[in-house]
C-alpha cells in the first residue's frame, strides 16, 4: 500500500491501549505512517477508548457480551452460517456441534455490528492490540479481499509458541531464557497467521513476571509502528510458503539492522 496519502488504520482493542497510546504518539511526532481513524472496543469501559477520545480520534463500541448472550439472529443465511462453521478454527473442538452453530450465529451478529462501524471509517487495514476476540472468517474475508490480508495482531510471544492470552506469564512460567514479540497477519485461527516480524528480548535469572511484560511491552510498541510503517511503504510481501502455510518477505534494505536495534533496545531496557 505505497500511496500519496498515509494508511489508514483501525484500532481495536479490549483494555487500556498502551500499544493505542504508542501509535498515537508516533503519528503526532510524524514518525508514523498512518492516520488512526477510528478505535472500535468490544467493552464500553476500556481505558483505550479514553485514549482515543483524548487524541481526537472517533471511538465505537460493539457489545459482544450482549450478542453472545442473545439469541442467535435468526434472519442467518444457513449456507452461509455452515461455510463460516466449515473453515473457522477458533472453537473447541468439544463443542457440541448444535452449541457451535449457536456461538457461530451469534459471532456473525457482533461482527456484522463491528463491520458497519469499521466501514464507515473505510480503514485500509485493521490493527487488533488487545483485541480479546477471536475472529470468524465472515469478517476476515470481508477484508481480506482479492487475496491480500488486511487484519493484523501483536501478541506477546514467539509464536507457534505460547498462543492465547498470557504469552508474557507463560514465556515466563516456562522457565525461557528469551521472550518475544510478534506481528502477524490474522487467519482463521488463533494466533495462527503468517508472521510478519518478531522481536526478543532476554530473561535474566532477576526479573520476576512483571520485569518481563514491561520488557516486552517496550518492544510491543517499536515493533508494532515499525510493521505499520512497512506495510505503509508498500515493503511487506506475502509469498508462498513451504507445504501450503504463506510467507512474509519483508523488502526494507535495512531489515537487518532495524531488528538488531530491536534487540539492542531490549538489553537497555531496564524497567
């Protein structure tokens, strides 16, 4: 996306926003390469929402807590409900098969709520940072168009290792010399995207639980903008990958000393 006119991104998240907060930063101090032009939440009292509001930027809430207590929408395509049952990989795969149609249906309601608020800001691509929501295919193939992934997410590990919530507390509890960060494209999955840049940092034998998130969150936040930026520049490409899993080439003459300053940073760092 190598334009005349900077990105432009949605923000969603569940809590406070201090990738939110870093973002906002970056694009007031112009080093940023995009316009934040909505923040979206699934809880009307994320702090994140404050954050936005503070910086200017227009703010929506998609309660979902309502719609997966509701009853499923019934006015559903029944074809479409069974294609998004068909590929997603998001639910347990103990769920009864009638309970997954239900959660399906009622996912597709939130989203569809989501997606209006999302459109009428026309993102270019949608940045998840503490998004607590898991995603359907419904709403990634109505961004995901013509083959391009469009939804992005960070999260606080090395993956495939430690995917879910607490990456920062089971890097930790694991007894891991090195943590990490990660970006990468959302799919079907849970945390399960083509990656498209990682950062570590080191574990001492001193640092307790805390030490290592507040490590991470200090590389959450430069790789994050720095993803944005390439994306923005038009330096992110997806390739085809070994077996049939994508794979992400990023084009910056100076990838290599921009991950090396990552990693440099993380040594500093001693908060």
């Amino acid at each position: 996306m190598n334009t005349s006119q900077p990105l432009r991104i949605a923000v969603l998240l569940s809590g406070g926003g201090t990738n939110l907060q870093a973002l906002i930063d970056r694009m007031n101090d112009g080093s940023l390469k995009a316009r934040i032009v909505c923040v979206g939440s699934d809880r009307a009292d994320a702090y994140g929402l404050e954050r936005a509001r503070m910086a200017g930027i227009p703010t929506f809430v998609v309660d979902y807590a309502r719609h997966m207590t509701s009853e499923p929408t019934p006015a559903l395509d029944e074809a479409l409900v069974g294609q998004v049952l068909g590929r997603q990989r998001i639910l347990s795969p103990g769920v009864s098969p009638e309970e997954a149609r239900a959660r399906i249906q009622r996912l597709i309601g939130a989203e569809r709520e989501l997606m209006a608020q999302l459109d009428a800001h026309q993102p270019d691509i949608i940045c998840l940072a503490g998004f607590m929501r898991l995603l359907t295919p419904h709403f990634l193939d109505h961004y995901n168009t013509s083959g391009a992934f469009r939804v992005v997410n960070i999260h606080p590990a090395l993956l495939p290792a430690f995917p879910g919530r607490h990456g920062y507390r089971d890097t930790f509890r694991y007894g891991c010399k090195w943590g990490g960060v990660t970006v990468h494209f959302v799919d079907e999955g849970e945390d399960s995207g083509p990656v498209i840049a990682q950062g570590v940092y080191p574990i001492f034998d001193e640092d307790d639980e805390r030490t290592v998130q507040n490590r991470g969150l200090h590389l959450e936040y430069k790789i994050y903008a720095q993803v944005i930026n390439w994306i923005a520049d038009g330096r992110v490409r997806v390739e085809p990958g070994p077996g049939s899993r994508p794979r992400v080439r990023i084009t910056d003459p100076n990838y290599r000393e921009i991950i090396g300053s990552w990693v440099e940073s993380a040594f500093r760092f001693r908060g």
